[in-house]
C-alpha cells in the first residue's frame, strides 16, 4: 500500500478527486496518511478532516526564517513515512532538501499543458489568464515529477482541453479541473501505486 502525503494551500477540489477516487475503488494499492498545508485556512485542511486524515499545518509565518520553515515541512513529512508526496494546489517552493531526500517521489498537477504557461508566477487562475490571452484553442493540465526546476521534472501524464468561445478565466479553470485534473491527478498516482505493486509482486516471484 503506497503510502501517499498530499500537500495543499486552498481549496483542496485535487485532494477530494483523490479521495473520492480511493473510495470508488478507481484508484487502488494507495492512502493518503497526512494532507499538509502551509496556509492554516486552507479548505483543504477540513476536507481531510471529514476523511479522517490527520490535517497538518505548517506555516512560514510561525518561523523565524525561510530555512527553519523549510527544515519543519520536511520534518512533518518524514513523521508520515512516506512513498509518494503529491503537491496539489500546493503553492509553495519545495525546500531543495526535500527534493534531494524524495527524488522521484514528488508529483505536482499543473493547470496547463506543460512546457506551455508554466514556471515562475504561473499557478492557479494566472495560468488561465494568460492561455486566454495568448488564444490559445487547447489547453489542459499536466501531472509531472518535481525537480529542482519551477515545473519542469518528467511528465508523467497530460490532458488537453478545448477552450471555448467567451470563456472567462474562472469558467476555463472549471473545466480545466473537471476535464482533466481531477481524472488525472489520481489516474498517476494509480499507476504509481499499481507499478511499486507489480514490482513487489515481481520481487517476491524470484
Ligand atoms: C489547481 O488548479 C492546481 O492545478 C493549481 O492550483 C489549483 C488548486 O486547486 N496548481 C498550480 O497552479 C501549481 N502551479 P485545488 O486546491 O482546488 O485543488
């Protein structure tokens, strides 16, 4: 059973697909320990509540500076033992320490299709805004592996989907979510946990 963290700094709509995703037997061989977050108002926090995942907070206004708040986030994290960390709406730069220690153990959705509006001061509705702007007809979201980069480990799975005529930037993130976020945020975590299984199973075979 992969043992999964989800970190989390709003709404938490990737969080729930997740879960829902584990309660409708669609995504197997995962759970989610711990559901972390830097913002203490993150919504988030009380979806896992109503789970019964332990909430956690670690905020950067309870630290002196940057590296101590760094220093605690992977603290928290590596309370929970855990084979996969998925950055979900997670809107903080992950401390480098934490990277080198889960190297190929973090994944990050992206509301586009990387390597279009993406990297730094592109996240949440801003993607959006800029894909209208440029006029783009398809768009989408990515699940990736996180590297040291901003948005710019291996892909692991893309989605695309069309823009609309009038579309407003609230209306495209709806269905960027509803198209392809939240079919395939868990759909990688699946394959993750269902390709550790195989190996498992592989090992224990020999
Ligand atoms: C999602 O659209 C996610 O792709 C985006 O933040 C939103 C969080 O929503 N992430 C980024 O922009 C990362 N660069 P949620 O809290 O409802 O899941």
């Amino acid at each position: 059973m992969l043992r999964v963290g989800v970190m989390v700094s709003g709404g938490g709509t990737n969080l729930q697909a997740i879960l829902d995703a584990i309660d409708a037997g669609k995504l197997t061989n995962a759970r989610v320990v711990v559901v972390i977050s830097n913002n203490p108002g993150a919504y988030a926090l009380e979806r896992a509540r109503k789970h019964g995942i332990p909430a956690a907070c670690v905020s950067p206004k309870e630290f002196g500076d940057r590296e101590q708040f760094n220093e605690a986030l992977v603290a928290k994290a590596d309370e929970y033992e855990l084979d996969l960390i998925v950055l979900a709406g997670f809107l903080v730069k992950i401390p480098q320490q934490m990277i080198d220690k889960y190297e190929h153990r973090i994944i990050n959705i992206h509301p586009s299709l990387i390597p279009s509006f993406c990297g730094v001061g592109y996240y949440g509705l801003k993607v959006h805004e800029a894909a209208l702007a440029r006029g783009v007809k398809l768009t989408g979201a990515t699940v990736h592996y996180v590297d040291g980069g901003m948005d710019t480990g291996p892909i692991l799975l893309q989605k695309a989907v069309k823009v609309q005529e009038g579309d407003t930037p609230e209306v495209l993130q709806r269905r960027v979510m509803e198209e392809a976020e939240w079919v395939i945020l868990p759909e990688a975590i699946h394959q993750i946990a269902n390709a550790k299984q195989s190996q498992k199973e592989g090992g224990d075979n020999r």
